[in-house]
C-alpha cells in the first residue's frame, strides 16, 4: 500500500512539475513587482467574507450527512460539524490519502460502520456532482456573458458531454439504486471460476453502493437533499466573485455569476490533481483559465494572484479551525488518515 501511495505521489507531482514548468515558459515576462501590487490592492474584507462563506457551506454540508442518515439513524446534525472541519482540513494538509477521514470520523461519532459511511460519501459525491453540472449548464446554456468568450463553442461542447455523462451516471444509479442485488449477483455467478475473486470484487462494489443510495429515505427527503447541494456549490461560487471582487479598481470585478461558476469548475477539475500542504493542480487550473486569452485573458500577475488567492480562502481557510477542533477531539490527522482506510474486504 505504501509502494502504491509513493508511485501515486511520484506521478502526481511529476504531471505538477510539467504544468508548473508550462506556465514558467508562458511567464518569462513575469512581472513579480506588479505581482506584489495586486496583493496589496486587495479588499480583505470581501476575502473574510469568502472565508464564513466557506465555513457556512462545511455547516451546510454535516446537515445534508445528518439527512443521509435519517433512514436508519436520528443524528443532530450539529454532532457532525466537527468531522467536516476536521476531514477538510486533512485533505488541505495530508491529500487524498485523508479522503475518508470525514466518513471515519462521522462513523465514529454516530456509531456506525467506516463501509456505511463510505456509502453515505459517495451518494454525497453524486450529488455534488449533479449540483455542479447543474449550475455549469444554466451557466453555459443561458448566460450571454459566457457566449462572449472565444472558447465558447468549446465550453458548450464540453457542457453537452459532460451533461452527457452525468446523466447516463444518474441512470445507472437509479438501475442500482432498485435492482442493485440482483446485478450484483448476476455479476458474481457470470465470473464463478478463474474470475471469481473479481466477480466477488465488483459484487462488493455494486452492493456497497446500491447501499449507499438506499440513504435517501423518500422523495422529499432527495428534493431537500438537491437543494442543500445546489446551495452549497451557490455559496461556493458566491465566494469565488468575492474573492474577484476583492481586487480594488481591476478587471476582475467585471467577472459575473455565471463567469466564476465555469472558474469554480476549472479549479475543480484542476483539483484532482494535487500535492498536500501545497496543492497544485486546482491553482494551476484556475490560473490558466484566468489568463488564457480563449476563456479570460487577464495578465498573468493578476490571474496568479487571484488562484493563489482563491485557492487559499476555498482549500486553506478551514485549516485553523480544522486544527483546533481535532486538538478538541484528542485525534491526530495522520493517525486517521491510516485508520481511515478501508479494508481490502470492503471493496
């Protein structure tokens, strides 16, 4: 497992020095003294209020937990609040290796198994995933700002295959979500043989998950779960043009709603690919869509500092109290971070 996690990290920070080195080619006119100017410009009052933006949408996020667990547990949602702070925060500081801590330690605290959570974790994905696409299509289909954009034609073709793939994901959850038992079992007795250890791997996986979807209890309880998701990925975005906003007198303040919600998606897509402590991907995606001339065209020391910038107030912010809350709790995040990792037998 350590091997894996090396080779992971290996080539996770060999992709970070290929772009870091791109965008030093791209930045031989780099400019550090005006780099310094727009840092100084900045209105930190609308940068604070970036910060409690993202801490609301952490409180937002163990409410829409609690609701995941209504099926077979009454939690109060704020027994959950800890957890999301702590789990963040590991991943801002540890990486993806602290990707279950949240379920781990939700687990821990309601009593109940790290697989059940896991479950509830990767429902909560589902739905952060259709709330983001959902957002990117308004953005893209009906906004006139984003049509001014020279790559539009690109992003729109990109928005249709995406929507594309959500919704055949959508529907393969809903197929599973009420004939997940019997697919598992199909798949299991059509590998019996030579390959029935991955017959048994993948039953896992399809019962793990159709499980997960059974945490949604009815239909007013999966309408009140679309409406926290699209909310917290609202204030998301709502703290990017913040964030933009900030810059006193620049071009970034003409930026609109529906232009930092295809900024928020590149910094998404850019955040699959990261190093801990110092990130990466996500800074480097959000500041090449900043300066691109197809999307944004800012100059580059202005789109710098507002990736770093927003990469701080969206990813870092929650360390503090992340720290704080795990020193309450008497845990130790390297120590989740192992404990946290689910058995071979869990899928």
């Amino acid at each position: 497992m350590n091997r894996k996690r090396l080779f992971l990290s290996a080539l996770v920070a060999a992709i970070l020095i290929a772009l870091v080195v791109l965008q030093v080619h791209s930045w031989r006119k780099f400019d550090w003294a005006v780099f310094r100017a727009e840092i100084s410009n900045v209105n930190w009052w609308f940068v604070l209020a970036g910060v409690a933006l993202i801490y609301a949408v952490n409180t937002l996020r163990a409410l829409r937990w609690a609701i995941f667990l209504r099926p077979v547990k009454h939690v109060k949602w704020t027994e959950l609040v800890a957890a999301q702070f702590i789990g963040f925060s590991s991943l801002a500081l540890l990486g993806r290796p602290a990707e279950f801590i949240r379920p781990y330690l939700t687990g821990r605290r309601v009593q109940m198994s790290l697989a059940s959570q896991i479950a509830v974790w990767t429902v909560e994905r589902l739905f952060d995933v259709g709330a983001v696409t959902v957002l990117l299509s308004l953005a893209i289909f009906a906004s006139p700002d984003l049509r001014q954009l020279p790559a539009y034609h690109k992003i729109f073709e990109g928005g249709l295959i995406l929507i594309a793939a959500i919704s055949t994901g959508i529907l393969v959850a809903v197929v599973l979500r009420f004939r997940g038992a019997v697919i598992a079992q199909r798949i299991e007795k059509a590998f019996t043989g030579k390959y029935s250890s991955l017959g048994n791997t993948i039953c896992r996986r399809i019962t793990a998950f159709s499980d997960g979807l059974n945490t949604i209890k009815d239909l007013r309880s999966f309408a009140l779960l679309a409406l926290i998701s699209l909310c917290v990925w609202s204030m998301v975005a709502v703290c990017y043009l913040c964030v933009t906003y900030s810059y006193q007198g620049e071009p970034l303040r003409q930026l609109t709603f529906p232009d930092v919600i295809l900024l928020m998606f590149f910094s998404i897509a850019g955040g699959t690919v990261q190093l801990p402590v110092v990130g990466g991907g996500s800074q480097l995606a959000t500041i090449a869509a900043l300066q691109s001339p197809s999307v944004f065209g800012f100059r580059p020391e202005l789109a710098t500092s507002c990736g770093i910038l927003l990469w701080l107030v969206t990813f870092i912010s929650v360390v503090p109290v992340g720290l704080l809350l795990a020193h309450r709790e008497h845990v130790s995040m390297r120590a989740l971070s192992k404990e946290s990792q689910p058995m071979p037998s869990s899928g």
